[in-house]
C-alpha cells in the first residue's frame, strides 16, 4: 500500500478516521492508532 498523499513512498499504516494509507510524514500515531496528521487526530482519539 501507498501513501494516500504522496503516491510515490510506502505506507507505514491506516488512518483509524478515514482508512487512507499514510507515511511517515502524513501520519500521527496516537499510541493506539494512526490519524492523519492535522486532520483527523480528535476524530480518532473520540
């Protein structure tokens, strides 16, 4: 799986909010999951 925003670098996971696959750079962990970074970070700490 690709990163969602950057087509060319590998995922390192899944937004927990909405499903897209993210690297290092776009995503944030939470501990219990990946967000989106900037995006979907209170989505998926509710």
């Amino acid at each position: 799986m690709h990163c969602f925003n950057h087509p060319d670098r590998m995922a390192v996971g899944s937004c927990k909010g909405c499903c897209k696959g993210l690297c290092v750079e776009c995503a944030t962990d939470l501990g219990h999951g990946l967000a989106c970074k900037d995006r979907h970070e209170s989505m998926v700490e509710s």
